[in-house]
C-alpha cells in the first residue's frame, strides 16, 4: 500500500484578488446571478462569437446557424444573457443587434483575476 503525504496549501495566496476580503451579500448576490447567466455552454458560445464579430455586436439573424439552434431557443439565450446586464441590445429596423457589456465582464474579471 502507497502512503500519500498531502502538502499543506496557503489557500489565501491562491484565492482569486476578488475574494480576498469579505464581499456582502448584495454583491455576492449580484455576482451569483452574473456567473449563473454563464454557467451554460450556449451562453458561454454566444458571447464568443458576439465577441469575434465584427466590430464586437452581432445580429441574432447571424447566431443561429453557427449554434445550430433555432432562433427561439438563441433568443432565450440571449435574454437570459441581457437580464443579467452581460450584453446589450439595440433594434435596428427588424433585427436586434448584441454587444457585450464590457463593464460587467470587468466585473467578473475582477473576481477571478
């Protein structure tokens, strides 16, 4: 039988810079509902390819295919997305344009980073 020795960890110095000090619950709650809007492979897609458009804002009319889903499903996505202050929208004539919330990503950067 092997005997494995654990080394002890300094989990302080490897905790992400945003949860170094207590945070409120206001916050915590707020940056729950930012990391559960992403928490989904479709999402996570999505804000991808709206990132990797053309000047950074895509048309939903131009996300279904690259998904394969249909339109309602992305739309779902999407407003799932907008809710939580992740993307933006903008109607143009008939169609809706997405762009990411940059500020909010900072946000969530900041409590990885």
């Amino acid at each position: 039988m092997i005997q494995l020795t654990l080394t002890p960890v300094n989990v302080q110095s490897c905790a992400p810079e945003g949860l170094a000090a207590p945070i409120g619950r206001p916050e915590a709650e707020q940056l729950a509902g930012l990391l559960k809007a992403i928490a989904d492979p479709t999402r996570i897609q999505l804000i991808s390819l709206i990132n990797a458009s053309k000047n950074a804002e895509a048309c939903v009319c131009n996300l279904t295919e690259p998904l394969g889903l249909t339109q309602p499903t992305v739309s779902h996505h999407l407003k799932v997305l907008t809710e939580a202050g992740l993307i933006e929208r903008e109607k143009r004539g008939t169609w809706v344009w997405y762009s990411v919330n940059q500020q909010q990503w900072q946000q969530l950067a900041s409590l990885i980073g």
